[in-house]
C-alpha cells in the first residue's frame, strides 16, 4: 500500500519556493502534485512525492535548509486531529504519547517514538520509512521542526531541546541548526532526535479537555495502517476521515482510492453494499458514540457527522431510531453498561 500524507504538509512550499526566486506550480506539476487540493482540510498525496518535490526543490534553487524554512511555516495543527488530541492531553508526555500512537493518521510512513536514551534523558525520534529512497534530508528536517514547534506549543515559547541528533551527514553549518532550534546538534547519530528533559513532560496542558480526547481518541483509533483493508472497509476509513470536513463525496472518496466514480460503485456493488449505504451505516456508528458523551452539544455532533445543520441531523435520528437525538441519548444513558 502506498503511505500517503496530508496536503497540510506542504504548507509553506509556496512562499519558500517564491523567495527563491522559483515557480511553485512548475515543481509541484513535476511530482504530480495538484496545487488545488492546498485548500482541502484532508485531502492526501503519496508522500514519496512529498520527498522528492522537496529534495529536488532544495537541489535546484541551492536551497540546503529547504526543509527547515518550510518548518517556519508550519507547527502542530499542520497535524489535523491529531493536533487536536495533543492539545486536550492533561500533560506535555502524554501529548507526546498521543502523537505517537496516532501519527498514522496523518502519514503511515512517518515513524515516532518517544525512548529514552542511556542517561535517561527522554527524546523524540523522527524517522521516515520509505524502502530504498536514500535522500530524504529534507523532510526529516521539516519533520524536525515540525516537531520543535509542536513542543514550544505545548511547552510554551520558551521551550527548547537539549540537544538535535542527526542521523547521517550535513551540509548545514551547526549555526543553522542553532538558529532554529536554539540546541546544539549532533551530525551522524543513529537517529533523528529531540532530545528533552525529564521535568519537560511533566508539564501540563492548560487546553487540556478530557471529552474531547477520549472522542478522538476513539475516532482516530479507526485507523490502523498496519493492516491490509479490503475495499469496504478502505470506503467506511475514509468516510469516517471526510465527514467532519462536510466533503464526503463519492467523488472525492474514488478520487483518494485512485479510481473512477463509476468503477467504485461497481465494485462496491459486486460486495452487495453501495456509498450510500456505507456514509449511512458509519454516520449511525458514529452518531451511537457521540450521543452516548453526556455533555457534547448536538449541534457538534452534527458537524462530526457531516451535517451542515442539526436540523439534518435531527431528521437522520428519526429515521434511524424513531426519536430525536436527545430521546436517543438519554435512552443511550439510561442503559446499564454491558
């Protein structure tokens, strides 16, 4: 399966490539990347595309910190809703953790690990896991600082690491990478790191918001790169994914499974199923789990589930259990668990 990315993730590309004295567009149509989808909340690419756009990039307008002028543009939120669930974390460590377990969501390709190193100092490993795509310093380095940002967010502005790891050499002077990350760096570690402190992870999060994690974390749990999807279950993921973004189309669903509406409707038909039964069946899925969540207010529930109006979503209760959303989710909580 190919790993894909978000488009979030070329955020920047733009004004770098501009201030260089390039053409955007001329590079992005080389790695058949399609300028128009900059604009939709979750719309993917193949993220070998995305490595090589930005090495090549870095290559011909002499660029060697390509990627870490890119990172000045970006921070946490380029993450979607796994920004989301960091920031409703009670701790810095727990955040961390989040981001971690569910850092597929925004691209199966990208690999974090939060360890400790033999002083036991903690620290954030980036890796990108690409077979045989040697030059991908670029990347690794807007991951990195994408991942310096995420913790001055967190942190606050006065965060910074004790030191950068680097695996591999670099043409940067250490200057450069003191500049961004006001650390020391390291070239030709075993890894790419941030390494932290101990009493950094402690920190708490004033944002924190335990409704809203354990709902996304039940939400971004659908997500499981690690195992082969047939083809409903790979429609039923991607609805899911669309619906808060009020996009979920049939159209955009066979364009993100590289096929033609009609192809997709076929095939779903020979499975005995239709896109419109599967955007039904997971809006009821989700609408059961929202609802049973005492204090989210209905009008956010309908956003979650792709309404425009909570009074499409009242609509959809009556067909669905007979009653109104607040019927349902009391008669949802009045029901012993298990």
């Amino acid at each position: 399966m190919t790993a894909l990315i978000r488009y979030s993730s070329l955020t920047g590309f733009r004004e770098v490539v501009q201030q260089l004295g390039g053409e955007p567009e001329a590079f992005l149509k080389r790695f058949r990347i399609d300028p128009q989808r900059l604009l939709e909340d979750d719309a993917r690419m193949p993220l070998r595309a995305l490595v090589g756009l930005l090495e090549c990039a870095a290559l011909e307008l002499d660029c060697p910190d390509f990627g870490l002028r890119m990172a000045d543009y970006q921070d946490l939120h380029v993450l979607g809703p796994v920004a989301l669930i960091a920031r409703s974390s009670a701790t810095v460590g727990l955040a961390l953790a989040d981001i971690v377990q569910f850092i597929d969501y925004h691209s199966p390709g990208i690999h974090l690990d939060l360890e400790r190193d033999d002083d036991g100092a903690p620290r954030l490993a980036i890796d990108i896991r690409l077979p045989g795509l040697v030059q991908q310093r670029q990347m690794i380095e807007l991951a990195m600082g994408v991942g310096h940002k995420t913790l001055q967010l967190l942190c606050g502005a006065h965060f910074s690491a004790q030191a950068i790891l680097l695996s591999g050499l670099s043409p940067l002077p250490a200057a450069r990478y003191r500049r961004f990350f006001n650390a020391a760096s390291y070239c030709g570690q075993p890894c790419n790191a941030l390494v932290l402190k101990a009493e950094q992870l402690e920190q708490p999060i004033a944002q924190q918001d335990p409704l809203l994690h354990r709902t996304l974390a039940h939400y971004l749990s659908q997500f499981d790169a690690t195992q082969p999807l047939g083809l409903l279950q790979q429609v039923e993921r991607l609805i899911l994914r669309l619906l808060p973004t009020q996009r979920c189309r049939l159209a955009l669903v066979a364009e993100q499974l590289g096929l033609h509406e009609r192809v997709l409707q076929r095939r779903l038909a020979e499975q005995g199923s239709g896109f419109d039964s599967l955007l039904e069946g997971v809006r009821r899925d989700r609408a059961e789990h929202y609802l049973a969540e005492r204090n989210m207010p209905f009008s956010q529930v309908a956003g979650l589930l792709g309404y425009s109006e909570q009074s499409v979503f009242n609509r959809a209760c009556r067909r669905w259990y007979g009653m109104t959303p607040r019927q349902r989710r009391r008669q949802l909580l009045e029901t012993p668990a298990g």
